[in-house]
C-alpha cells in the first residue's frame, strides 16, 4: 500500500492536469499558432530549395511544437513523469499513453489514406511517413490532448458530439476549444488536399515534389482556421 500523504500528492497532480487540459486559456493556442508560423517562416527556404532538408526539419519542428503544448496542457510539470511512482499512480501516464496510441493510429491512417490518393506505395515511403504525422500532429494530437482519452471519450470525440459535427450548423453544444481545434482538423485535411493540386503542374520547382505542396497546404490550413472568425452559435464558452 502506498502512504496516504502520496496517494493525496498523486490524486492533485492529476486533478491539477485535468484542469489544465478542461480550462487552458487561449493565450496558449495562440502560443501554438504563432510558433508553427515561425518555422513556416523560417524553414520556408529549405522547402522551396531544397525539401530534402525542409520538410523532415519542418515536419519534426512542427511536431515538437505540438509536443510541447500536449506537456503544458496535459501536466502540471513534465518533471513529474521522471518521478518514482506506486502502482496505483499511473493514471497520467496511463492518459499520455493514451495520446501515443491514438496519434500513432492516425499516422496509420494518413499513411493508408495518402496511398489510397495517389501517394506512391513504397518508393517514397519516407516522404509519405512525413507527411502522415505531419498531418497527425496537426489534427489528432491537439484534439485528444484536450480530452480524456478512455475508448468512451475517444468514441465520442471521433463519432458522437465531439466529432466534426459539432462545427456543422445545428451542431451539438460543446465548448469553443473543442470546436476549435476540430475546425483547425478539418482546415489541415483540406490544406493537405489543396497542396496537392501543385503535384502535378509542370513548373519543375524541387517544392512541388512530394509531399512539400500537401505539407505546406496543411499547416496553412491550420493557421488558417485560427485566422478565420469562427461563429460560436451554440457553443458553449470555456470556463
């Protein structure tokens, strides 16, 4: 059995987690936002001259910035994973384990989807895997690390009211940072589609190989979607 003094420690480092995940102020969105404009800005050159080099860079970038905002919203202190632990303290490392399941899961699925479009199968297999969690850390990540990650909450969040309905009109009520990220998704997906007109126009620019057009056109996609006005009609405002 495990003293009941940290047991109570264990019991408010995870609440204070989920206070974080259910009441993260914008301002941190916005820290997100402005980060990943800044590598767009500053590895633009590499994607143009030379992708090679540009878009792993960007892609592991990208994806560290959103590493670093699941940290923040999920945990008090990310110190406190290195922390010796009871058996009976596993519940944030059991929802960060959670997020990696789900995130690897969707790299699976943009791999599958980005052949199933054309991607080439297994000559550029690198290039696709890239691009894949390029797109899953654009919209799988920052959803799920939002939510609590039990298959009940992950349903919901995919197929139920927490799914891209709730941005439709008519949609079911859920808080704004939800409908946000969602939108952000949805923005990602179709900047990713957009860039693939690109692919085939004969200019003979090293950015139009695959997948620098669909990388780009997903992260302005997103950015996108936290320029636009958003009409919050039937959302509920975060706490």
């Amino acid at each position: 059995m495990c003293p009941t003094a940290s047991d109570n420690t264990a019991q408010q480092w995870w609440e204070g987690g989920q206070r974080r995940r259910s009441s993260s102020p914008v301002f941190r969105v916005l820290t997100v936002v402005v980060s990943e404009a800044a590598v767009c800005v500053a590895i633009w050159p590499w994607l143009r001259d030379v992708p090679q080099i540009g878009v792993p860079l960007f892609v592991v970038l990208s994806l560290a910035v959103q590493l670093i905002a699941a940290v923040v919203w999920l945990y008090p202190s990310a110190s406190s994973l290195l922390r010796p632990r009871c058996r009976t303290e596993q519940k944030p490392l059991k929802a960060a384990l959670g997020i990696v399941m789900v995130f690897a899961l969707a790299v699976v699925t943009f791999y599958i989807l980005a052949v199933l479009f054309g991607a080439p199968l297994t000559e550029q297999a690198v290039e696709t895997l890239l691009f894949s969690v390029h797109l899953a850390a654009l919209t799988t990540l920052p959803v799920v690390v939002t939510q609590d990650t039990t298959p009940k909450a992950l349903s919901n969040l995919f197929f139920g009211d927490g799914s891209l309905r709730c941005i439709l009109p008519g949609g079911a009520n859920v808080d704004q940072r939800t409908c946000v990220l969602t939108r952000a998704a949805m923005f990602a997906v179709v900047g990713a589609w957009a860039g693939a007109i690109a692919l085939p126009l004969d200019w003979d620019r090293p950015w139009q190989q695959w997948p620098t057009p669909c990388v780009v056109g997903a992260s302005l996609g997103h950015l996108l979607a936290f320029v636009l006005p958003m009409p919050l009609a039937g959302v509920e405002q975060c706490p």
